[in-house]
C-alpha cells in the first residue's frame, strides 16, 4: 500500500483529490500539509480537516504550512474557479475543530515511514521547499516525489506560458525541482485531458455511497461552470490533482519524458517550465533528470476514477 504525504491548498480539484486518496484501497493518506493557493491557508486547513471530519478520518494529521511565497510577494486567490472559501458553494461548519500541527511533525512523518513514503503535491511549491532548506538530509528518505505542475510546450493556466503552482512560487518551484528526487512531474500537458463531463460527476453523485457524495455535484457544477467561461466549450473541469495521485497507483495512465526541468523566474516569463525536447537534447547529469508526464491514457484515467469515486465503503 502507498503511503502519501500531501501537500495540498484545497481547492476544488484538491478536495477532490483529497476524497480520492482516502477512498482508494491501496493509498494510505499518513498526513496533509495545508498551504496557500487556491485559498488562504486558513481555508485550505479548513475544508482538508472537513473533509477529514465527513470520512471519519480525524485521526490523519493537518500539518500547518506557508501562508505565502519565499518571495514576499502579494498572494493572488480565485473565487471565480474555487469559490469564496474554495469548494464551491460548500462551506465547512463555523464550529469545526482543527488540531493543526507544528510543520516539524513532516519530519517525524518521514522518520515513521522512511524509504517507504511518496510525497505528493498539488499547489504552491513553498511548504515542501523549506522541508528541503531545514530538513537537509532527512528528505533522502523519501521514497520518491510527485508534482503537479508546469507547462511544455503549450500555455499556461495564470499566465499565458505559467502554471498556476509554479507560478505562485517559482523560487520554491525551482529549489524542489532541483532537490526532490527522483520526481515525477504531471504537468497541464496531461492534467488538462484528465476532464471529468458532467454525465459522470452526476453517475458518481447517483452511486457513491461514500460521506462525500453529496458534495460531488455541487462542487463539480461551481467548476465546470468557471472552466466554461474560461475555456469556452470544454466539455467538463479537468481534475489536475487527481491525476497526479492516480499516477502512483497506476504507473501506465501517462507516458513520460526523462529531461531536466528548469524554472524562469521573473520577467513575462516567470514560472514558466522549460526542459529540452530535442530529438537529441544536450547531456545533463543523470541526478538532475526528472520524469515528466507528456501523454495520457485518458480512458485508463476515467475507469480508475470512477471505479475509486463509486466503490463501496469498506469494501
């Protein structure tokens, strides 16, 4: 069974990535490290310990991260894709008790799980960069990194050559991707074909058993409805997030470039991700290549996603 650590700043793709992985019978969800992004931290820790709360899973940790980049820099949210408090019209009870834990408790969660813990992340890149800056050697302990983030070769989701996550920091984005290894990189050149229609976020409302069904539609309808008005015609919300768990489990969902990643940062450029595609690309050293995932089996994704999304509980 794969044992994640997740960053996350959920977020409507990342609750749902969140109800994903604690539905999955082979991921075990040991931790979640809340950060800004999609909302402020506060927020991000909020819906994560809701969402805990709903499955009945109060006794997995929410670490507390970044409230903002290595930069400095003013944050930028969106209500228009997440909504106000970042699941749609979903709001979390005004009495809800969080137990947020001191960003040591990573730490120890590598110690626990050594060579056997995949850390994944799904926003802003800074919590995990300081877990590289003061936690020096401890992070060779990890068995492996996942990243969902970036742009090759097509455009970018916040700028018109940036991802949103790389963007937000592309200084932490920049440090992880020269630390973490090895790394897997699911960026917007798969994630933006991993689109749930309404037809199966309806299915899924109608068959899951589970304690989030009732939130699977309305949240779904809040983002498909911004994903429409940004990309006129699409026909559903892409599930970045989800896409960058359900490639742990199932390695073939994507088919990989091996190249080194670097990060512009700053200029009209910043954040964009660039790599060498050559058909013969320059020599780099073979500790700098990463994985980064160009193609994807979208039908693949779909059955994994629906059969997780509708399976029994318990089960």
């Amino acid at each position: 069974m794969a044992k994640i650590l997740l960053f996350t700043d959920p977020g409507i793709d990342d609750s749902i990535s969140i109800m994903y992985a604690i539905l999955h019978p082979d991921l075990e969800l040991v931790g979640i490290v809340t950060g800004y992004g999609s909302v402020k931290k506060e927020q991000a820790t909020q819906n994560a310990a809701y969402l805990l709360q709903l499955a009945g899973k109060t006794d997995i940790p929410i670490i507390g991260g970044a409230q903002g980049p290595l930069s400095g820099e003013a944050v930028p949210y969106y209500p228009e894709i997440h909504g106000p408090e970042g699941m749609g019209p979903i709001r979390p009870p005004e009495n809800l008790k969080v137990n947020l834990l001191n960003y040591d408790e990573i730490f120890k969660i590598i110690d626990l799980y050594a060579n056997d813990l995949i850390i994944v992340s799904i926003g802003r890149l800074t919590e995990l960069a300081i877990a590289f800056i003061i936690g020096g050697d401890q992070m060779k302990k990890v068995k492996s990194f996942y990243v969902m983030g970036g742009a090759f070769l097509v455009p970018g989701n916040v700028t018109a050559m940036a991802e949103a996550n790389i963007h937000g920091d592309p200084i932490a984005a920049e440090l992880v991707i020269e630390k973490a290894k090895p790394l897997t990189l699911l960026p917007l050149n798969v994630t933006n074909q991993a689109i749930v229609t309404p037809e199966l976020a309806e299915y899924i409302a109608k068959n899951s058993d589970s304690q989030f069904a009732p939130l699977i539609k309305p949240i779904y309808q809040y983002y498909y409805d911004a994903y429409k008005k940004n990309v006129p015609g699409i026909p559903g919300a892409p599930f970045h997030d989800v896409l960058a768990i359900s490639a742990i489990i199932n390695p073939s969902i994507v088919e990989y470039f091996y190249r080194r990643v670097r990060i512009i940062l700053d200029g009209v450029a910043k954040g964009q991700t660039i790599a060498d595609f050559r058909p013969k690309p320059d020599s780099e050293p073979v500790e700098t290549i990463d994985a980064i995932a160009m193609k994807l089996d979208y039908d693949l994704f779909i059955q994994d996603f629906m059969n997780i999304m509708t399976r029994q509980v318990g089960a």
